[in-house]
C-alpha cells in the first residue's frame, strides 16, 4: 500500500482552519453553557465594585489585546521569500495561538468563578469577537499579503499549492 500524503490545496487549507476555528469556538461554548447552566437557579448580579468581576473583564481585554498583537508578531514574521505551502502554515500556527491566547482567559474565569454565574456571561465577549475571526480564502489572502502568482494560486482552490 502507498503511502499517501494529503494534498495540499486552497479549498483544503480554508476547511483546515474553519475546522479548527469551530474545535476552539465550540469548546468554549460548550463549556460556558455547561457551567451556565448548572447555575440555572442562581440570580444574575453584576457587581462592578467586586474585584473579581474587575479582574475578569481585565483578563478579558488582556486576551483580546495580547492576541492581536501576537497574532500581528507571528504573522509579520513570515518571511516574503517562502513558498506559499510554508506561507500557509506559518499563519495557520499563528491562528492557532491566537485562538489559544482567546481561549486562556475563558477558561481560567470559567475554572476560578464558575460559583457566580454572572461570571459566565463575560465569554461571551471572546465568542462574539472570534466569530470576526472566521478563517476564509480571503482572509489568508489578506493576512499573508500575497503577491499575483501566490494569489493566482489561492483561486485555483482545487489545485494542488
């Protein structure tokens, strides 16, 4: 039997990071409505002046700035001069520590407050954000700053990179 590689084509790197965009999206969602809804009897009370609910909205804001700006990091840092396969997943890895980065503050404000259940409504922040995040063709495009062969190539979904 051979041994057969995947081949490597636009319409499979798309579907590659959809797929892992929605494995991290909904596992945040999943948990979130779990802990949620195990709180069902519990009275929602958003207490600015408590210090815990100050410091989740600060975890909150710290993931969504720290992921920008590593994702900006990762991705400046591929090197023009690669192959557009290279390329490709080089950014794919700085999605997914981006995701990763969005991830860390939900979890954590999910495991430390899961007794308070107003808590559980500040995930919603990063969920709502990540659906912005929704990897497509087009946004590989733009975030890799293709030149017209590389972009040539990313329209010819069903080719081989």
């Amino acid at each position: 039997m051979k041994n057969q590689q995947a081949i490597l084509t636009p319409a499979s790197v798309v579907k590659t990071n959809k797929t892992i965009f929605w494995a991290i999206f909904g596992s945040i969602f999943l948990l979130t409505a779990f802990f949620f809804m195990n709180h069902e009897n519990e009275e929602i009370n958003f207490d600015f002046k408590d210090g815990n609910f100050q410091i989740s909205i600060g975890l909150i804001v710290l993931g969504l700035f720290l992921s920008q700006i590593i994702f900006q990091f990762l991705k400046n840092r591929i090197p023009k001069e690669h192959g557009l396969k290279e390329k490709i997943m080089q950014l794919q890895t700085a999605y997914i520590i981006r995701y990763a980065i969005l991830e860390a503050p939900v979890f954590l404000i999910i495991l430390v407050f899961q007794n308070n259940k107003s808590f559980l409504f500040l995930p919603a922040i990063i969920l709502l954000y990540m659906l912005t995040l929704i990897p497509s063709k087009e946004k590989i495009i733009n975030d890799l700053d293709l030149n017209s062969s590389e972009n040539a190539k990313m329209n010819r979904e069903n080719e081989e990179l």
